[in-house]
C-alpha cells in the first residue's frame, strides 16, 4: 500500500489564470494546503517563472505560506531545478523532497471556461 508523502502544484493556469488570482478558487487552495499540511502530506508549488503578487510585491508562494501557516517548499525552473518541461524536473523535486522516485503521477489541469 503507498502512502502519500507530497503534492506538487503548478501555478500558471492553475492557481494563477490569466494573471490572475480567482479568489474563489484561492480559498479552496488556502482549505486544501491546510488539509494536506495536518496529514503530514508535503504541499510543494513548482514554476518556470516567478509569480509577484502586485499589490504587496511578493511571491504567491510566500503568500501562501503565511496563510497557511508553514513554509512551502517552491521549485523555480532554471533556478532551483530543470525547467518543468524536461524529464529531471518533477524528479529532482520528488528527491530534494525525499520522496524517493516517482510511481505514480496524476495530473490535473483546471479546465477552461
């Protein structure tokens, strides 16, 4: 039986949509991170870019470790690991996490309105 160790969430077009910040959908995110966060399950946001909240200036992974409370481990492609296009990316994240290798993946994309 696997236990689940991490989640790796994108920010581009899934918790930032067109530059923008769904608030609704932010809330649910802030809900989801708490969960995984008190199950020992480790929240992680991967990017290739730097995303910058506008008003306060800085990062929505900053952000978001503050409302929820702990620190969020964040992967910028090119910086701290390979792009997220290339094969090494998910996997340097899974081992710097020490989430051993990857079984199994599951991705899930927002859906366009």
């Amino acid at each position: 039986m696997y236990t689940l160790k991490g989640v790796i969430f994108s920010l581009r077009d899934t918790l930032v949509v067109k530059g923008s910040i769904d608030p609704v959908l932010m809330d649910e995110t802030i809900k989801l991170l708490k969960f995984l966060a008190n199950r020992n399950v480790t929240p992680v946001i991967v990017s290739n870019s730097s995303w910058i909240e506008t008003a306060s200036k800085r990062e929505i992974p900053d952000i978001l470790s503050e409302v929820v409370g702990h620190k969020i481990p964040y992967y910028r492609g090119g910086r701290d690991m390979p792009m997220k296009q290339f094969a090494g990316a998910m996997d340097h994240v899974l081992k710097t996490q020490n989430c051993g290798r990857r079984r199994r993946s599951i991705s899930v994309r927002r859906r366009r309105t």
